[in-house]
C-alpha cells in the first residue's frame, strides 16, 4: 500500500467528493450489487454520513475529510469521481 510504504516520507489524506454514482443520478450496478446505493447529498451531515460508513465498511486506515457542499475542493482539483494528487510541502502540485 502506498501509505505504508511512502508514510516516513509523505502525509496521507483522502477528501470525500460528491457522490460518482448515487442512486438519484447514474446509479451503477456494482454498486447493487455492493450494497453501496446512497443519494446525492444534499447536507453536509449526509455526506459526513457516507463517508464514515464508508470508513466502518471497509476499515479504511486513511485520514478522511469531507468536502464542502459548494464542492471546493472536487472544483478546485478537478476530483470527479477520483484523483491522486501529490503536493510538495509548500502546495504545489508535483504530481495528479
């Protein structure tokens, strides 16, 4: 995994986005079949919801964050529906 094998050397942090394929929108059948189907948020408190079940769900070990409602960061990263960005210590983009 990348965290374990970068973690001496960089800090690791996911940022939950608006929804890819809510049920509401272009629901897809993975995520059916997944047990996965949520609507699009239309709160901060559902998308913090999500996002934490999906942490219990899947015992993800990343520092999440969640996204404003005016989708700041998916806007200023252009994130949909996922991204890697490295960013130097200053905030430079060094890698997306």
């Amino acid at each position: 995994m990348l965290q374990q094998r970068y973690s001496p050397n960089a800090d690791f942090l996911t940022i939950y986005i608006k929804e890819a394929h809510p049920e509401d929108e272009w629901q897809l059948a993975a995520n059916e079949k997944e047990g996965v189907c949520f609507i699009q948020p239309t709160s901060l408190d559902q998308r913090i919801h999500i996002a934490n079940l999906f942490v219990e769900q899947y015992d993800y070990q990343l520092p999440m964050v969640v996204d404003s409602m005016q989708d700041e960061v998916n806007n200023a990263f252009a994130a949909w529906p996922e991204r890697l960005y490295v960013l130097e210590s200053d905030g430079t983009v060094a890698y997306k």
